[in-house]
C-alpha cells in the first residue's frame, strides 16, 4: 500500500515538474516571437533603403 502511494506521489511530482517546464518553454516561444517581429519592424526601413540604393546603382550603370 505504502510503495502504491510513493508511486502516485512521483508521478504527480512529474507531472508538475513537466507542466512547469511547458509553460516556460512556451513563455519563452512567445517573448522570442514578438521579439522577432519587433527586430523585423526596426530593421523594414534600412532593408528598403538598400534595395532602392542597389536599384538606383543598378539602373545607372
């Protein structure tokens, strides 16, 4: 009886240790998605910058 309830309390240990590390890792998906998108929003302008630069030279060569 005494093996059956250690054997029930590590598997919910287990299964709160798991949880916890899911919601860090989809935390951590979350923050690296707005991160991206906010690196790509800063860097749109000097990207579209160099493109006309590099149309411009192309076209007056």
């Amino acid at each position: 009886m005494v093996v059956l309830i250690v054997w029930i309390v590590v598997v919910v240990l287990a299964l709160v240790v798991l949880g916890a590390i899911a919601y860090g890792l989809l935390g951590a998906a979350g923050r690296l998605r707005r991160e991206l998108g906010a690196a790509e929003r800063d860097v749109r302008p000097l990207l579209e910058r160099v493109q006309a630069t590099a149309a411009r030279a192309a076209k007056d060569d």
